[in-house]
C-alpha cells in the first residue's frame, strides 16, 4: 500500500515538473505570476486529493483493523506468568539466571551506583517486617501505562500480548519508567559494564544495550522464538511442557515457582494455576490488567497492604 | 492614563536619538561584566553537559525510581519552570492589543523577547534530560506521536508557540527598524534595513500590522493556554503514580504559568526602568497593573494549593494520601512551606498596595522573586515526591539528592538566556520607540496611498495560499502523527509526520508575515 502512494506520488510529482516546464517555455514574462500560481493550486489539489485518497484508504484499512482485533480476540498465544509466593523460597536463582540470560551490566557496590542498578527480575522484601521476599519482572500488562506515554514509539505491545522495547529507537527521556506503576522500567544510567572474564560468556541470542536507553523484562523472547521455530521445522504445534520452564527465571527456579505459558489456551498450566482461589494480580484497582498472576495464600494480605 | 501624561511622556524624549538613549551599539563596562558572567555560566553548562554526555546520567542525582531514586529531577522541573516564564511574552502582547492596555504597551518587546529566550532555554533542558541527546534529535521528527503528552503535544508545541512568537515579535519590530535605518550609518543601517524589508512608514503599513497583529495574538493565545496544559497532562494522566493523577494539573500550570511569567517581567521592567532611567516610561501605574495582575493569580493558586492539599490529606486513597503527607509534613516539608510562604506573602504584599491606592515598586519587585522562586519549588513539588513516596508494592521510599552537574546545566541554560537578552539589547531598540516618544504615535496619520488592484490580489492570494496549505499540512501532520491508519504505537504513514505538522504550523503563522511583507505598488490618493 506504502509503495502504491509512493508510485502516485511520484508520478504526480513528474506531470507536474513536465507541466511546468512546458509552460515556461511558452510563457511570456507577464504571465509568469499567473503560471505560478496555478502550479500552487495543482500542488495544492494534488495534495488535497491525496488527502482523500488517504482517508478512503484509511477507511479501508480501519476494517482491516477491526478483523484483527477480533483475531485477537481470539488469538493464539497471549503469554502469561504465575509466580506461586508459597512455593518461593527467595532464594535468588531467577534474578541471576534472568541477568546472565539477559546480558544484563553487572553493578557495583559503591554510593554512586546505588539505584542504578538493572534487573528486570527483582526480589523486593516484602511482609510485616519484610520478612518474605517477591519475585516480580515486567508484569507484561494488557493496558499498559507505559506504551501510552512513549513519544517516539519506542514500546508498544504485540500481537502476542509482550510488551516490548525498541532499544533502538529509545531516546531516554525515561517517561515510561516514571509511568510504571510496578517500577519494572530499567534506565541504563550509565555506559554498561562487565569485567572481562564476563564478556565471553554474554549471550548472543540477546543484543546489550547502550546507555541512556530504557530496558525491561522480554518474557525472555528469544527462548519463545526457538521454541516457535523448532516446532514450525517439526511440523506441529509449541507444546505446554515446552513452555512452563521456558524463560531464564522458570528454568533456575529450584521449587518450580515460576510457571510460563500461553493464557490464552485454557488447558495450559498456567490458565490452570490462573484460576486457582489463591490467584490475584498486583494493583488490580489500577486496571492495568498486568498477565503474570501470583498465587499466595497468608502472603497475598500483607501485599494488598502495599497496593 | 490620560492623554497629558502620554504627552508628557513624549515631550521628554522626543527627538532623543535611540542610540543614545539605549546605548545601542556602544559597549559599557557593566555589560561586558555581564557578558563575561554568563559566558562563565555557560562554560560551567557546557562543562556539566560533557560530563553528563560522557558518563551517563549517573552523574546526575536522577536514579531508578523503586530502587532508592527518581527519574525525574531538576531538568523536568526547569522544562516546566522555563515553559511557563514564556507566558509572560504574548500574554502582556495580547492583552494591550485587544484590550488596549496603554500602560503596559512599553514592556510589550521586553516581554516578547523573555517569551522566546525562556522558550529556547525550555526546549534546551529537554535536550538535557534525555538519556540520547542525538536519538531524540533524529527520532522526534520521525516518530513523534500526538498520543504523548511528553513529545508528541509537547515538543510541537514548543516549535510552533516559539515560531510563532517570532513572527508576532518580528512584524511588531519593523516599524522601530525602518525608524533606525533612518538613524544609523554602515552595517547597521543595512541589517535594519533587511529587518524592516519593505516598511515604508506609511500610515497603511502600520494599520495592516494592526489588523495581522490582532490576528496573531487571538490565535497565539490558544496556543499558549495548550502549551501550559500539556505541561499538566504529562503528571495528570499518570494512574500509577499518586499524587499526580489529576484533572487540577492543567489549570494549575496554566495558572503558575501566568504567576511565574509576570514576576519574571516585573524584574526585567525593574532593571529596564534604572538602567535606562525610563521612569517616566515604564510608570508606577504599568507597576501598578502587573502586580494586581499578579496578585489575583497568586490568590488563585493558592485557592488551588489550599483544595489540593485539604482532599489529598484528608480523605485520598491510602498511597495518595502518603504522598502528602510527605509533602505537608515529610521530607518535604521545608520546600513546601518555603513555597506557601513565599506565594502568601506576595500576595498580602501586592494586596495591601491594591487597597492603599499607592504604588510601590519594591513590593512588585519583591513580589516577583518571590513568586519565581515559589514556582520552581511548586514545580519540585510536583515532579519529585510522587516517585519517592506512595509507591504501589512494597518498595522503599527514595531520595534525590540534587548533584553539582545538574545545577551546573541549569545555570548555564540561565546564563544562555541572560546573554541572549544582553545580546538584544545592544542591538535593537528594547523599548518600542513609539512609547518612548521617540518616534511618532502610530497609526494616527490619514492613509495617503492605496494600494494598485494587482498587487493587492497578489497579496490576497499568496497569503490565503500560505495560510490554507499551513492549515491543510498542519492537518495532515497531525492526524499522521497520531498514527490514524496505523498501528497506534509503530510508525506514522506519512514519514516525518511530525515535521509536516510543524511546518503547517509554521506556514500558517507566516501567512501573516507574507500579508504585511508582500511588496505592493502605490498610487497616491487624490484629495
């Protein structure tokens, strides 16, 4: 469609060079104002039709949207999170195994690197006296506060249900992290750094980031990828028990705590565990409807408290 | 005011050269010592800004909000604080142009010239506070999106409202610059020349400049007004951050936007009125009527202030109300009642000069750096406790610690902005020279000529033209911008729709150039 406006424009663009030097030739001094004007008034009607050949178009494409959404709706895959707070031990595997998967910079200790550190897995302590902790990546919402707010469209989310991050595109303007409302956003503050023994071991399937760009969890994206693309070879559809350990922070989980999968088929595992009694979202009055549930059954109380 | 003071005014300088009177052209020591401080200013700035482009924003006192820190700081603050000193400029234009208040009419260049160096200076700590100053060059005018309130309203606004204020201040200055030609010798006389480019001094010049003028300032108004509440919708829109999620957020930067643009003009006629002892100029009365000006927005605010905070500790949701505690009673206490105090005195200061009838300049003086530095403090007040206190979950509170390099941009961006002004000073007439009684009162002599009919078409037609394909683009742009036909978080369908829409913008506003500048052909009229 891009390249047919670009053809008409283009032709266009030709009558009217044509047009115009025709006239030129012909004209006298007089009526060179005269011959200008009117070229003004072609450009103008061009762009005016344009203009309506565009909204006729848009139109149509509307309709396309409309069929999508209801594609959506019913989609194929909408990936998803349970995170069982009874079965977690706090024990840390996840953030670690999430910041070697991830290529994330390692932080130091010292004053100055003090909140500036990036992990797109965190445990928070949590509790009367902080006396469990939580796990809690990118809650991956389905109305998310944060694509709202990018102003170069650095963040949106797909088809799929991801909300994902064009690091590319990020101009740092840090919007979205002050939008979040589960500071889940990461701001490289500065240039990302490992010591040297480290950099052999970065993953290749995941790019690093420079500084003064926003990151965040990916549902570890590229495990999905490989996933889609081994079972497409085979001929058949991704299988549940290939997702629920699927991203870094399920697989290190030593209780099984963390369960991936796709929301959108009822039967999966995590639809499952979704619809247990001890299921609850974070900040639910929010409606930010975010697709990684927690399950909890003493600890859900004193959560509530801090929502 | 009636006529015989405006006759007094006159009496005193007329026939005084402008040169002389404005020091145009002649360098004093004073000025260069102020010169020499801002380019200090400035190379601090830069120093900071090298700091800040080599290490990250590390170096700031900004960190991740969550963990111990705010993303948001001084830069977002001043964005606020230096968009909302620009209202000044085009409000004081405005309202003596269709209200018709005479006082003020002396202090309408100096005001012009504040809106757009203080534009300049916001757009330039937006720079600042990105993470990639060069992306956001390149990625703004390409991806845009109207949907932000941030960038998408924010940095197109910033464009056309600094556009069009050049426009408004350049077509008011010609009538002063043909009057220089008159009166300067060598380059001078030619960049006045070109300034003025086609001013004749013919009375029909100046009723077209009136007729633009008006135009201009009851479209630019409208703009300011967006300007001011996009400022408010970023925070206002915000569900996930308590504290800001607010319908009271655009009125109340509009209106700290007025306070904050008036103060900041009484200190510029202040200064105006010494150094060039105009006190017979820039009266007691143009005091007068800005300091009341000043005094019902400031009791407006405070009725805000007073609202906000009674709902918000009172009876707001819990995180809400944690939030203001914070600010009332918390770590944020000191500022907070810095601020209140500052903005409740003014205003028992400019109240008790409205009920006595008497001026006193010092009160509007005073009144003015204080509601200035309540502005920036209110701003802080905004920007920074929502993302330390009230966090949703269970995350601890944060601080930010304003660090030196931060301080250090901002002072160069003010030392910028002084210079600037300097600069102007020294190079054109601050004061329009018809107030000053230099030259004669404008528009008041009998039109002699009119204009031939195929010029005057011509000039019809190039200005409809410019003003129709600025509308249509101004259209387009934005309905691509905001991603109509499209996914709404990808690509425009036009590319650099943003840019398209800025030059509609701008099209349009020199459509109003193009009505005064076009060149017609004259016969004179017969008696």
């Amino acid at each position: 469609m891009a390249d047919e406006i670009e053809r008409k424009r283009m032709e266009e663009s030709k009558e009217q060079i044509t047009n115009e030097s025709k006239e030129t030739k012909e004209g006298r001094r007089e009526f060179l104002k005269f011959f200008a004007f009117a070229g003004i008034l072609g450009g103008l009607s061009s762009i005016v039709s344009q203009l309506l050949a565009f909204v006729s178009k848009n139109g149509k494409e509307n309709e396309d949207e409309a069929n999508k959404k209801s594609v959506r709706e019913k989609q194929k895959y909408k990936w998803g999170m349970v995170i069982d707070l009874d079965l977690c031990t706090g024990c840390g595997a996840c953030v670690v195994a999430c910041k070697i998967e991830n290529n994330i910079p390692i932080t130091g200790y010292s004053e100055e690197d003090r909140g500036t550190e990036i992990e797109w897995m965190s445990l928070i302590p949590a509790g009367e006296d902080k006396e469990f902790l939580m796990p809690i990546p990118c809650l991956h919402c389905d109305n998310p506060p944060c694509t709202k707010v990018c102003p170069v469209g650095a963040t949106y989310i797909n088809e799929e249900g991801l909300v994902a991050q064009i690091w590319d595109r990020c101009i740092g303007c840090r919007y979205c992290q002050v939008a979040c409302p589960y500071q889940r956003r990461f701001f490289n503050w500065k240039k990302p750094d490992w010591p040297e023994t480290y950099l052999q071991w970065l993953n290749p399937d995941v790019a690093t980031r420079p500084k003064g760009v926003v990151e965040k969890c990916t549902f570890c994206s590229h495990r999905i990828r490989k996933v889609r693309e081994r079972a497409k070879d085979e001929g058949r559809e991704i299988k549940d028990e290939e997702l629920v350990r699927l991203p870094a922070c399920a697989e290190a989980c030593p209780t099984g705590a963390i369960t991936f999968g796709n929301l959108a088929d009822p039967e999966s595992t995590v639809s499952q565990l979704a619809s247990s009694p001890r299921a609850f979202r974070l900040a639910e009055h929010l409606g930010t409807e975010p697709k990684v549930i927690y399950l909890a059954k003493e600890k859900r109380k004193f959560i509530s408290r801090e929502e | 005011m009636g006529a015989d003071t405006r006759v007094g005014r006159n009496s005193s300088n007329a026939g005084a050269d402008p040169f002389e009177l404005f020091n145009i052209g002649r360098l004093k020591l004073g000025w260069i010592a102020g010169v020499v401080f801002c380019l200090a200013l400035i190379f601090v700035g830069i120093v900071s800004f090298i700091q800040q482009e080599k290490y990250g924003d590390i170096v700031t006192g900004m960190r991740t909000p969550g963990y111990g820190g705010v993303g948001w700081g001084l830069y977002v603050v001043f964005i606020i604080y230096f968009i909302g000193v620009s209202f000044a400029g085009i409000t004081i234009s405005a309202l003596t142009r269709i209200f018709g208040m005479e006082e003020l009419k002396p202090l309408t260049r100096p005001a012009e010239i504040l809106t757009i160096v203080s534009l300049l200076l916001g757009a330039m700590s937006v720079l600042a506070d990105q993470g990639r100053v060069l992306y956001a060059l390149f990625n703004l005018p390409r991806y845009a999106r109207v949907m932000s309130p941030m960038f998408g309203t924010f940095t197109m606004v910033i464009s056309c409202y600094l556009f069009a204020s050049l426009v408004y201040f350049y077509l008011s200055s010609r009538a002063d610059a043909w009057f220089m030609t008159q009166r300067s010798r060598g380059v001078l006389k030619i960049f006045y020349k070109i300034w003025a480019f086609g001013f004749s001094g013919k009375p029909d010049d100046y009723l077209r400049h009136h007729i633009s003028s008006f135009w201009l300032a009851i479209f630019i108004l409208p703009i300011l007004v967006t300007a001011s509440s996009t400022l408010g919708f970023i925070f206002g829109i915000q569900a996930g951050r308590p504290g800001w999620f607010s319908a009271l957020q655009a009125p109340g930067f509009v209106v700290m936007a007025v306070i904050s643009g008036t103060g900041f003009l009484i200190i510029i006629a202040w200064f105006l009125r010494k150094f060039y002892k105009l006190e017979n100029v820039i009266t007691e009365k143009s005091f007068r009527t800005l300091g009341t000006m000043l005094m019902i927005f400031t009791i407006t605010y405070i009725y805000f202030m007073v609202v906000e905070e009674l709902t918000a500790n009172y009876a707001a949701p819990r995180k809400d109300r944690e939030v203001a505690h914070a600010i009332v009673f918390g770590p944020y206490a000191i500022p907070f009642w810095l601020s209140v105090v500052c903005l409740f005195s003014s205003f028992v200061m400019l109240f008790y000069q409205f009920v006595s009838g008497k001026t006193f300049i010092w009160i509007n003086l005073l009144s003015g750096l204080l509601v200035n530095v309540s502005a920036i403090l209110r701003r802080f007040l905004i920007v920074v406790p929502s993302q330390t206190h009230g966090l949703y979950l269970p995350y601890p509170t944060g601080e930010y610690h304003i660090t030196l390099v931060e301080i250090g941009i901002i002072a160069g961006l003010c030392g910028l902005g002084i210079l600037l002004y300097l600069f102007f000073v020294k190079i054109f007439p601050i004061l329009p020279l018809d107030t000053v009684g230099v030259r004669e009162k404008v528009g008041e002599g009998k039109i002699t000529r009119t204009e031939v009919r195929s010029t005057l078409l011509l000039r019809r037609i190039f200005f409809s033209l410019t003003l129709l394909v600025g509308f249509a683009l101004m259209i387009i742009g934005f309905l691509a911008s905001a991603r109509v036909g499209t996914k709404p978080y990808l690509d425009p369908p036009i590319p650099f729709a943003p840019v398209v829409f800025i030059l509609g913008v701008m099209l349009s506003f020199v459509s109003a150039v193009v009505y005064e500048v076009f060149p017609g052909k004259y016969r004179a009229n017969e008696r």
